[in-house]
C-alpha cells in the first residue's frame, strides 16, 4: 500500500482502490531478488530494477519475482508474470475495497 502512494504521484489517497488476494502453490516457481548483488537496486531512476524486471519477465525464469521494497526497507513485493506457462496455475480471490485510514491524508 506504501508502494501505491509513494508512487502514484497524485498528491491524495486514491478513492476508488480494490485489492485481492494471489493464492501461490508450492508448484508455482518462486524467484527473490538480493538487492545487494544489483548494483544501485534502489536508484531513484529505477533503472537498475528495470533492467532487472524486463530480463527476468523476457526469460520467462519464473512466475513469481519477490522483490525489496524501495519504501519501506524491511518489505517486499511481489511481481506476477502473466505470460509465465504457469501463471494458470494462481488463484485471486474477488476484489475488495482498500479503505485508508484517514491519517495518511493529513
């Protein structure tokens, strides 16, 4: 959720936001990224994580790319490949609605 405002750039907390739960089998191939072997993983420009992302997806190495949060160092992402042979293989669960708190707004 930090990722989503401290990337949208809209200055506000988004209004009309929905979120939904991936289900991963143990069958579903996994990959994380160590930020510490991507010189500059952080940069501002995101290249380097580009970079990074665009080969991983290009090569198809695997459905799921955990990745280090930029924003909060401690977290991590998840980045799905849709064009993973087994991207099928997910489950989501229906869409629900994001309701901030009202205190990130102030």
């Amino acid at each position: 959720m930090l990722e989503v405002l401290a990337n949208s750039n809209i200055g506000r907390l988004p209004k009309y936001h929905a979120w939904i739960e991936i289900l991963i089998g143990e069958d579903v191939s996994i990959e994380e990224v160590d930020a510490r072997k991507v010189r500059r993983w952080d940069a501002l420009d995101q290249q380097p994580s580009r970079t990074f992302g665009d080969k991983w997806y290009d090569e198809k190495r695997s459905t799921v790319l955990i990745v280090p949060s930029t924003v909060v160092r401690v977290e991590r992402n998840i980045v799905i490949s849709q064009d993973h042979p087994e991207f099928r293989k997910l489950r989501a669960t229906a869409p629900k609605p994001v309701v901030w708190d009202q205190r990130l707004s102030r």
